[in-house]
C-alpha cells in the first residue's frame, strides 16, 4: 500500500499512483513520526523505509510536484541500485531542493530553523552527516518544516539539552502543520558516526552518560 501526501493542493492531470518513479531524479527522502496513522496501514517490509531514529522513519518518495507519493522496493528495482545507494542519492537530492530555510538563533545558541519548504529534514541530515562531527549535534525535529538545532562545542552545558526542548515546545505550540508533517518534540543527539540517539531526562538531566561524558560533565 503507498499513501498520498498532497502538499501543494490539486493537480490537473491524472496519476497512476501504482505506477513505478520514471525519474530518478524524482526520489527524495521525507521523515515521518512513528505516530503518524498512516504507518499503521503500510506494509513496512516492502515499502523504500527505514527506521532513522526512536520515534522517527525515513522514507523514499517521489515528488510529483503538487505532492509526494511513497514507493515500494519492487517499483524502484529498474533503476539498478541498492537500497543505501537509493537513500543517499535520494536524501542529497531532497536536501538540495529545500533553498528557503530561515534560521535565527536564540536562548543560548539554539537554532531555530524553518521553512515553508517540505524537505528540511533531508537538509539537516545531510549537513550533520557531511559536517566534521567533533562531538555532534543535538537537534529537536518538530515537523518538516520546523526543527531546533544546538552543534554541542566547548561551551555546550549539560543545561542545553533541556533548553534546546523548551525552544522546540515553544516553537512546537505555535506552530500548525498536518498529521504527516508533525513528527516529534523529543531531544535527539546526531553522535559522531551518524548514530543518533534519542535523549531521555531525569528532571531536567540527560540520562545519558555517554552525553554527558561529552559534555564533559561530572556529577561528582
């Protein structure tokens, strides 16, 4: 089963929604929240998706310029590639068509980024992956066109990452997006190496050791 995300309104012509991507250069990666409905009814097997983070989905779309559609590995096979190489050229190509983000900092160096794009998650990712990562970033992924970022650097404290998710609730009540653009307010940290985890608190502390030990932090 694939599903329709209209973004742009209605098109004139008909689309054959079963039909294969003609155009590689169509492909592009969209994240999604584990929450959203429409996971429910997708045969994930089958269906150009991986898990990208607790909570959170990536997936291959074609973009059909007034909306996007999800494509299952069967209808993406002609193209002759594997599934990483599939990800990776579609992420790139989603990351360069979002050219409208806006940035401002605020509240001690939390990036709040938005867009009226729809591709600001591959953007993001792309930039983490291609960034020299010395201790990584953390980054809250509102929606696809809302997210709140801190690149940890020697003056990160173990107070930022409770910051950076107050911004992001902030941002979050105010902002109004549809089912499948909202994903999550949840605090993620983008390791070195491209792992990324998702942060947990014990009031307002990361539990997290290994953050901390890059936060260079001692309880003691």
């Amino acid at each position: 089963m694939a599903f329709w995300t209209s973004l742009f309104g209605k098109r004139k012509e008909t689309i054959d929604l079963a039909a294969p991507p003609q155009s590689i250069s169509n492909l592009r990666t969209q994240v999604f929240s584990e929450d959203y409905f429409a996971m429910k009814f997708l045969d994930r097997g089958k269906m150009a998706m991986r898990p990208l983070a607790a909570g959170l989905v990536e997936a291959i779309v074609e973009d059909l310029g007034a909306g996007e559609r999800s494509v299952r590995w069967e209808n993406l096979e002609h193209f002759g590639k594997s599934h990483d190489e599939l990800f990776a050229l579609a992420r790139g190509q989603a990351a360069t068509a979002e050219t409208g983000v806006q940035s401002q900092v605020v509240d001690g160096d939390v990036q709040v980024m938005i867009t009226n794009g729809f591709y600001l998650s591959a953007l993001l990712l792309e930039t983490f992956a291609k960034r020299e990562q010395k201790k990584g970033v953390l980054f809250v992924p509102l929606s696809w066109h809302h997210w709140c970022v801190h690149i940890i650097g020697p003056m990160t404290m173990p107070q930022h990452p409770m910051l950076l998710k107050m911004v992001a609730e902030q941002i979050g009540s105010m902002m109004k997006v549809t089912d499948a653009e909202r994903l999550n307010d949840n605090v993620y940290w983008y390791k070195p190496g491209g792992v990324i985890e998702k942060i947990a608190f014990a009031g307002e502390q990361p539990t997290s050791v290994e953050l901390l030990k890059a936060l260079e932090y001692d309880p003691a």
